[in-house]
C-alpha cells in the first residue's frame, strides 16, 4: 500500500510539473483535464465517468470479437500502442487481461493517474487489476519477451493519417497528436507476429489498404474502422 501511494505522489507531482503556459494539466477525483492552450483544446481524461467507460462497456464491439476466438481462450494481451486507454478499457472491461505500453511519459502519467482513480472506485476496481499499464518502448519491450512469453494476442493501434477531405479528427485525438507519435509501427508490427501466441490485432480506418499490404485472416469491421486479425497458430 505504501508503494502504491509513493507511485500515485510521484505522477501527480509530475503532472503538475508538466503543467506550463501552453499544455494546462490539471487532476480531479475522477481523471486529468487536458488543455492545449494555443490550439484551444480541452479533453477530460477518465476511466470512470465520461465517454471512455461509457463506450468500453458497450456489448458486441469489433474490437472485443477481434480480440477473441471460438474456443474462448484468449485470455492475456499486450497493447502495444495504449494511447488514450481507451481499447484496452474496453478489453478489460469484458474480461481480458492486458499489459499496456505507452512510451510518452506524459501520456503514461495521465493515464496511471485515471488507472488509480478507477482502482479506486466500487464498480472499476475489477477492471482495474485487469490492466497493468506500463510506460516503456514498445519494440523494446517486444525484442525483451522471453521464448516463453503468454501473450495469447497483441492489439495495435497505429496511429490514422489525417483524412483527405481535410476533416480533422476528434479533439482528444488531436491532443494526442501534438504531444506523442507512434513510433517503428512496422518493426512493431513485425515482431507481434513472431511474439502472439494465437493472434496480432491491428486497428485500420475502414476504407483503408491492409497494413504493409499483408493480408489480414479475418477482419471485424465498423462504420469508420475495421480490426484485421493475423493468426499465429
């Protein structure tokens, strides 16, 4: 318990710190508010009230058959690309176990923040011990697994190019935009395949060609975006 409030000071004393003229950040019972000052962009980062939740809990989502199989045993996954969170909530949120990596450290703090007040809360606690978030390199972490790793499948989230009609995306992705980049997604993509012990997941605008052109095995769509599965067993 009392390495687990050492951990909650530092982040909250970080996300101060981080807080200056143009990226505002501040922490409430629930999350971290997120304001790009010059952009005028302002985003409410939290696991336990908001939209986040609101979509992780909803039932039949591609991502959830994505990230599953017949026989049911797709028990342990790795995100590799965690974001806002907001997939891997959804995964915990129906019965998955996933290992979360965010190399920004900014992006890491607010959402280990938003992970402890989930934590903490009466109906989150469940899905909370279901998520370990983790701030590291992705193919790092990947060139690390050992032989024996039990990752069952990695979901990967490479990050949309912005869209022709010059539509610009969701605020809070566009805030993530300005302060992080998914990086080496290729060598990323590459090492899931040799690393999943059943299945690589990777997210995709709907309209858009497979990634590096290798077709997936099975695909789950939506209206605006699609998950391709790639079998590894």
């Amino acid at each position: 318990m009392a390495k687990a409030e050492t951990t909650a000071t530092k982040i909250e004393q970080f996300l101060a710190q981080a807080s200056g003229s143009e990226l505002i950040i501040a922490t409430d019972d629930s999350g971290v508010e997120v304001n790009l000052v010059n952009s005028r962009l302002r985003f409410h980062h939290s696991f336990i009230s908001g939209p986040l939740p609101l979509r992780a809990a909803q039932p039949g989502q591609a991502i959830t058959r994505a990230c599953n199989n017949k026989q049911r045993n797709i028990n342990r996954l790795l995100d590799l690309t965690a974001g806002w969170g907001a997939d891997s909530l959804t995964l915990a949120s129906h019965g998955k176990r996933i290992t979360v990596l965010e190399q920004n450290e900014l992006v890491f703090a607010i959402l280990a923040y938003s992970h402890g007040r989930l934590a903490a809360s009466a109906n989150g606690a469940a899905i909370a011990q279901r998520m370990s978030i983790e701030n590291c390199h992705a193919l790092n972490y990947l060139n690390h697994l050992e032989d024996d790793h039990d990752y069952d499948c990695i979901y990967l989230d490479p990050m949309f190019p912005g869209h022709k009609s010059g539509a610009k995306p969701a605020k809070e992705m566009q805030i993530l935009q300005a302060i992080t980049a998914n990086l080496e997604m290729e060598s990323c993509f590459e090492q899931a395949l040799g690393k999943a012990r059943k299945r690589v997941v990777i997210k995709r605008p709907a309209k858009s060609a497979s990634y590096n052109d290798i077709k997936p095995d099975l695909v789950y769509r939506e209206k605006t975006i699609r998950f391709d599965v790639y079998l590894t067993a």
